[in-house]
C-alpha cells in the first residue's frame, strides 16, 4: 500500500499524538542515581531543616534588641556568658545584655535571635564584648525549617532532579527517591547506501552518521540509547530488527525509511507488528517534513528523515522533549526553558507559509548591540549547516519570512 505524505499535520498536532503517550514506570533509585532523571512522585519533607536556629557567620549570638542602633561611634556592650561549640546544643536560655561566642553552623540558645558577625565586635576583656554594628532578627541566623519545613512539599512529581536537588534531599536524610526510569531507546538507521563509519570512502555509498548523532541526542535528552546497526532496505530484515527493538526498548527511532523513496518499508514495518498504528505520516516543519509516528504494542516508534540536517532538526524540535515527556518532566515540550539570545537578523528569510521554519543561524558578535544573525542555507543533506551554527531560528507557520533588521529569537544549540 502507498502512503502519501502530502496529508501532514501541524507541529502542534504531532506534539499532542506525542503527549499521548505514558510515561515510563517508576523505580526507586538512591538519590546518587537520580540525578537527571524525573521524579515519579512528591517528596515531603520528614522533618525541619535546619532542625534548630542556626549561626551563618563566626561571631556572637544576641538577641537583636541588645544590638539595636549600635555602631562604631556608639557601640553596644554586652557579656560573653558561654563560647560555644559547633556541634553542641545549648541548655541555657540567652539573658538580656548578654551574648554568647557561636562558629558557623553552631545553634544558637534560647533568647538569641540574631549573629553578629566577628568582624563588627571587639573583646574588652573580662568577658565584654563591644558590638559595633546594629543587628535585626534573623540576620546572619538560618531559622528552624527555613530550608524544608517538616510537612512541606519539597518537590513535586514530574521534577527533574538537579545536583543542588540532591544536595537538599542528602541534608533531609532522605536515601532513595522514585523516578521514572530511563527511557531505553532503540536507534536503528536504514538505506543501501549506508556503511560503517570506518569504511573507506567510495562513490555510492555513505558512512552512517545518524546513528552517531542520534545516539549523543538520545543521551543528552536524558534517555539510554541503544544501537541495532545498519539494516538494508530489505523488509524482512527491517520487520525483524524493529520487531526486536521494540520489545528490548520503550521508544524506537528508525532514520532514513521516512525519505520519498523509502517511506513505505517504515510505514509497512509498523503496520506489520501486532497491535500498530500508523499516527502521522508528515509534519509541517522544515528541515523534517517525512517524519513517522506510529505506535506498536503501546510504544512509540518514530520513522525519522535520512538527510544529516533534518533528523537532528526533528530530534532537537519534537524527539527530546517527547523524551524527557515520556520520562515524565511535566511541560516537556515547552519552549520556555531553550536557551535564547536576541539578534539583530542580518538579511531577510523568506518563508513558505503553512510550515514551521527552522533556520540555522550563525551569530555575529558586536560591540554595545546585539549580535548580528546570519542565516546558514543549504541542502538538508549537507552537515556544515548545522556545524556552522550556533542555534536556530524559527519561523512561524503563519508568516512568509522576516525581515533584515528585524529582533530575532534565536534557540542555541
């Protein structure tokens, strides 16, 4: 059966088939392997941290009403009544006209509610100290449960955990999280034409590429990549590999049976498995157009373009956010968190309406004004377009181009 590819859908729409699908199950993980990975759900707080007033600073604990308007020409005098040790909890109460010596991270007394840093008192000896710099309550103090109040939701499912993350969940005690688990994704690349890298240069045929750069997205997006090597356009063959990966991964990308001449082995492959569908058949983005969505058995499988540009367009664009959405990052394909610079567009990028444009883009650095953007063009199938730019700039579907002069958004990449 012929598949046309002239039916596509909006990129918008492809999003929505993408969002679909489920997220990965959840494990439990030591906090040490959770870096990068989603949270699968809420982490509370098991107890206030810090469990107890604490000092920020070498210095003097006070109650801040002794050291009120204090300065250098007229200062407080209080009296030192214990020196206290960082790990030691103290059983008195802090009178009024009293202080007590604290290191940083020392707990500070009853009655005391304020540091006053060493810098800003002076020993006068027998035990008086001259406090030269008024203090407010709460200064140079961490307060009980000012980092994590027992009870409270520190953070949420669908968070993605950072190394300032497990910084805060190693100081609760906190040994193992649930996470979703990595998504396992199988990378096959298809075409007679393809060879291994380390295959001598010979007119008709091309080293794999996709396979190489897939694998550094798929990693990076968060996800553990999984090579099946080159297939041959050859059906059989292809069944067999995908039926493969398909029950070894939870997502599959094939590259190269989405061009015009090949697309119907991709197509004829998912059909062929046990429960599949065919989802999208085109998406109106370019570079990427011939780009395949179909599910088999509840998983994803994703017929990508052969050509070098286009199926590192369709994985920046659409592949790793579905990656880090089906890790279970809440608002994955959201563009608020691309890295953007502003530009000054630097000749005009015509448009055809009715898709989204990605134009890679080279940045041109100037002194007091924003950078210049200068539009990299080329065929899909050439690689320096993406080597020579430093992001991408997109073009609504909407518009017919932008102009010279015109304050561009520009995605780095």
């Amino acid at each position: 059966m012929s598949h046309d590819f002239f039916n596509i859908i909006s990129r918008e729409e492809f999003e929505s088939l993408l969002a679909s699908f489920s997220a990965t199950d959840a494990v439990q993980v030591p906090i040490s392997d959770a870096f990068g990975l989603v949270l699968a759900a809420d982490i509370i707080s098991p107890e206030d941290l810090p469990p107890a007033n604490r000092s920020c600073m070498d210095g003097y604990a006070v109650n801040a009403r002794d050291a009120f308007g204090a300065t250098e020409a007229n200062p407080a005098y209080l009296e030192c009544c214990a020196e206290l040790k960082v790990d030691e909890n103290p059983d008195f109460t802090l009178k009024s006209g009293e202080c007590a010596a604290i290191a940083t991270g020392g707990t500070l007394p009853e009655g005391a509610d304020a540091v006053v840093m060493v810098e800003h008192t002076h020993e006068l000896g027998s035990g008086t100290i001259e406090i030269r710099k008024s203090s407010a309550p709460g200064e140079h103090a961490m307060l009980k449960g000012e980092d994590a109040a027992k009870g409270d939701t520190v953070f949420r499912a669908g968070h993605k955990v950072r190394f300032q993350d497990v910084g805060l969940l190693a100081a609760l005690g906190i040994k193992n999280v649930s996470i979703h688990k990595k998504p396992r994704t199988g990378i096959i690349s298809t075409g007679d034409e393809l060879v291994k890298i380390d295959s001598p240069q010979k007119v008709g045929t091309i080293r794999d590429v996709n396979s190489h750069t897939l694998r550094c997205l798929v990693s990076e997006a968060g996800a553990e990549p999984v090579n099946y090597g080159i297939v041959r356009d050859e059906l059989e063959k292809l069944k067999s590999t995908l039926k493969q990966a398909v029950a070894e991964n939870d997502l599959v990308l094939l590259s190269g049976g989405s061009s015009v001449g090949m697309r119907d082995l991709t197509v004829q492959a998912i059909e062929s498995m046990d429960d599949s569908e065919i989802l999208a058949h085109g998406v109106a983005i370019s570079p990427g157009k011939p780009t395949i969505l179909g599910r088999v058995g509840g998983k994803p499988v994703l017929g990508l373009p052969g050509q070098v540009t286009s199926v590192q367009v369709v994985m920046l664009s659409l592949v790793m956010p579905f990656i880090r959405h089906i890790m279970g990052q809440k608002n994955a394909f959201s563009t608020a968190a691309r890295p953007l610079v502003q530009a000054e567009l630097g000749r005009n990028a015509p448009s055809k309406q009715g898709r989204e444009d990605y134009v890679r883009m080279k940045l041109i650095q100037r002194e007091n004004e924003i950078p210049l953007a200068q539009p990299v063009y080329g065929k899909s199938g050439l690689l320096k377009t993406m080597v020579q730019a430093d992001g991408l700039m997109i073009i609504p579907a909407d518009t017919e181009g932008l102009y010279a002069g015109d304050t561009v958004s520009i995605w780095l990449i």
